[in-house]
C-alpha cells in the first residue's frame, strides 16, 4: 500500500452496494487505501447521499433495491460527469454497450479483487484530471460525411449533430485525424485511454461499436470505421 502525506486531499467515493458481505470488506479495503467511502444500500438513497454531498468517484452496482444501477447512472449523468464505475456480475458484450451508452466511465464485474478495482479507480480518476486539463486548439476535422469540432466538442454526421462521450470524441478524433492509415489497438488504447488503462482490449472494441452506431448507415456493414483483423482499425472515406 503507498503512503499518502496528511496533506493530500483525500478521495471520496459514493459506493452503492446492497450486499452487506461486499460493503465491509470493501470499505475497509478502501479505506486503507486512502479512500474516504459512503454507503448507499439502494438506488433512492444513493441519488439522496449525491445530492446533498460531493464525491469524487461513484462505485455504483447494478442490481438495487428501490432504483436500478442504470436508472441511477442516468439520473447523475444527466447533470454530472462525476466518474462511475459500474459493478456488475454480468460480462456479456450487450451490457458493456448499455453501461456506456448511459456513461458509466468504467465497469468491473462480480467477483473483484480489491487490487484490480482500486486500479481501475485511481485509473479512472487520472484520466478524468487529465481531460480537465487539456488545452484545445481551435480546430476543425472533416472528413466524408463528418465534421468535428473540436474546440466545441461537438460532431456532426451529414450535418446532423451526434452527442459523444469524452472517451469517444478523442477515439474518433484520431481516427479522422489518420484518414486511411492503419492504427492498432494499442496505439488506440494509449492515446485514448493512456498508460494507465486497466483491463482487456474489449473496452475499445465496445467505444468502436458505439461510434459505428452513430456514424455508419449501416453498423454492421462499416464503410469508414473498417476493422484491419488482427491488427486495429481505420477510417477510411469510402469502402474500397
């Protein structure tokens, strides 16, 4: 366990658990850590404890008394970017979409290791700050039936804007950015998400998919997000 100075602000997080044989032990562990923690024991509470305090981080489980994990997340995205981290004992592809799609920032699934899940959270933290201080250039990207705006964040397909998470305005960026060229996954992995990305590489393919969603007249069928098997993927103007 690193040392913290007493002068270091500490982090507080919102956990949102209603397994009593997960809080103890999570909130012992994370409190070790340096963490500070407050308990929500289901959904009404937890956007209760959100409205009357401040936390840097919610850890936020899926299946609640009262109010879904996902009907909490949307309400606190909805006038929030606070990171969430949403923990759940389901790993399909589909339920990986739908957590981002609602903007969860990460998500661990049931059962962790504590070493791995305050990883993900300091991960997830740093990446946060470092979006808080990134200069923007004025700037805009076009390329086939997408404008980006960079300086606004904002991104139109044939003139019709679509809303983008951070994470997915700086994927497609780069992919308009190296129209035609090739770019691995771990080259997509470290500009997007940077070194201290915690996890497999299905991260990137579900933001890929998420994009094509909102991008491609036809996802399954991808005329300028084309994936290069085994290698990465590639924005291309038309499908040759």
């Amino acid at each position: 366990m690193s040392k913290r100075s007493n002068s270091e602000k500490r982090v507080h997080v919102l956990v949102v658990e209603d397994e009593e044989s997960f809080i103890d032990a999570l909130t012992i562990g994370l409190n070790r850590e340096g963490f500070d923690v407050t308990i929500a024991r289901d959904g009404q509470e937890a956007l209760t404890l959100f409205a009357r305090n401040a936390f840097d981080l919610i850890l936020l489980d899926l299946m609640l008394p009262k109010l879904s994990g996902l009907d909490v997340c949307r309400s606190i995205r909805s006038i929030s970017d606070v990171p969430i981290i949403i923990v759940s004992a389901k790993g399909e592809e589909v339920d990986m979409v739908l957590m981002l799609e609602i903007g969860a920032d990460d998500y661990v699934t049931k059962p962790y290791r504590l070493r791995e899940l305050v990883a993900r959270i300091r991960a997830v933290l740093r990446r946060r700050e470092v979006h808080e201080h990134v200069d923007l250039s004025e700037e805009v990207i076009e390329q086939g039936p997408i404008r980006m705006d960079v300086d606004a964040r904002r991104c139109f397909v044939n003139g019709e804007e679509v809303k983008l998470r951070k994470k997915e305005f700086a994927l497609l960026r780069l992919l308009l950015e190296n129209p035609g060229r090739v770019l691995t996954r771990e080259v997509l992995i470290d500009r997007v998400w940077g070194n201290d990305y915690v996890g497999d590489t299905k991260t990137l393919d579900v933001h890929i998919k998420r994009l094509r969603s909102l991008i491609e007249d036809e996802p399954k069928s991808p005329r300028h997000i084309t994936t290069v098997r085994g290698v990465g993927y590639r924005f291309e103007l038309t499908k040759p």
